[in-house]
C-alpha cells in the first residue's frame, strides 16, 4: 500500500507538472507565453497573450489534469486496497501534489502558473458542491471587477469558510485544515498581484470589448 501511494503521489506531481500554457502556446502559435504579458505560465497570461479561446483550452486541461491526480485515489479504494476515509485523506495529498507539480513543474524548470485552475480541478474531485459554489463566487467578483486574481483569491477562501459553516453538512476536519491551506497557497502564489491590487495597478481582463 505504501508503495503505491508513494506512485501515486508522483504520478500525481508528474501530471500536474504539465506545462500545459507552454506547450500549448508552442504548438499552435509559436509563442512561449513565459515571454509576454505578465510571464507567468499559467491559464489567465494565456488568455492575456493568446487569447479567450487558447485561454479556456488551458484552463480545462490544467483543471482535468487537477481532478485525474486527485481522483487517482479512487482507483485505491475501488481497488479495494484503502477504505473510504482514507480515500479522502489521500485525494487530498495527490491533490496537493498535483498543484505544487503545477506551481513548481519538473518539466519547465520548476516555474510555472499559480495553480488556481489545478487547484478548481482537485476541489471538483474532494467537494463538487463546494466547487460549484466557489466558481460561481469567482465568476461573480471577475465580472464585476475584472480581475481574475481577486476572484481566485476570494473564491479560494470562500471554499474552507463554507465547509467550516457546514453549508453541506457536517465536513471532515482534514478537508478543512487543506483548505485554510490552500488558501494560504494561493495567497503567496498571488502576493504580487495583491500588491498591485492594492496600488490600484493590476491588469484587468475583459471578456467583452470595452466600448469606447
């Protein structure tokens, strides 16, 4: 059992590691998006430099690759080889996995995006309700300010405040502690984007154009 979860852990790492943004900008329009716009790897520069519809492929893919590394638990508990509440413990660590593989990818020397849609992927995986809850809120605070950090940031500590709140009943600890965690991952992930947020000079993204 141990050694699987050890593989699974890095398989789980491996997959979030893809550098999804990069390899896609590559592909399909000879652009490494490391060398525009805000140089972060991730699916918001995408649709900064590429755009919406780049953006969304990098967005789905880096979200599923999230929710296939947490869900690689399933397979131990179908398996028949950990019981459900450990199922749920491990989601958690291959979740984790899959967003620090993201973060800090093997495959691009350790730097890359800021692991928000990978993030969404492994709540989708642990808590759909709470997911779904938490994209609306996200949508909501990006369509009214246009900034997609605020919405991640906000969205990500909406997810811990509801299971605290027991919006959907009564939650398992550990699941909470991860979220408070994450929060605070995204957080240090995004603590430039804070600043400039606080200094009223982050980059706004428009879904429409703006009218003149």
């Amino acid at each position: 059992m141990l050694l699987l979860v050890v593989v699974c852990t890095v398989l789980a790492y491996l997959l979030g590691s893809i550098p999804t943004a990069i390899w896609y900008g590559e592909a399909y329009f000879g652009i490494d998006v490391r060398k525009h716009g805000s140089g972060n790897a991730g699916a918001t520069n995408t649709f900064r430099v590429l755009g919406k519809r780049a953006g969304t492929v990098v967005l789905l893919i880096d979200a599923i690759k999230g929710w296939i590394s947490t869900s690689l638990a399933l397979m131990l508990y179908y398996g028949h080889i950990v019981d459900w509440n450990e199922c749920q413990t491990l989601k958690l660590v291959f979740g984790f996995a899959a967003v620090i593989g993201h973060i800090f990818p093997v495959f691009s020397n350790f730097k890359g995006g800021k692991g928000v849609a990978t993030l969404l992927g492994m709540v989708m995986s642990v808590h759909p309700e709470a997911a779904l809850v938490c994209m609306v809120i996200f949508f909501v605070v990006f369509m009214s300010f246009n900034y997609v950090s605020l919405g991640a940031i906000i969205a990500s500590l909406a997810f811990p405040i509801l299971l605290v709140l027991r919006t959907f009943g009564k939650e398992n600890d550990l699941v909470i502690v991860f979220g408070f965690m994450l929060f605070g991952m995204i957080v240090i992930t995004h603590r430039k984007n804070i600043v400039r947020l606080m200094r009223g000079q982050e980059n706004r993204i428009y879904l429409r154009k703006k009218k003149e």
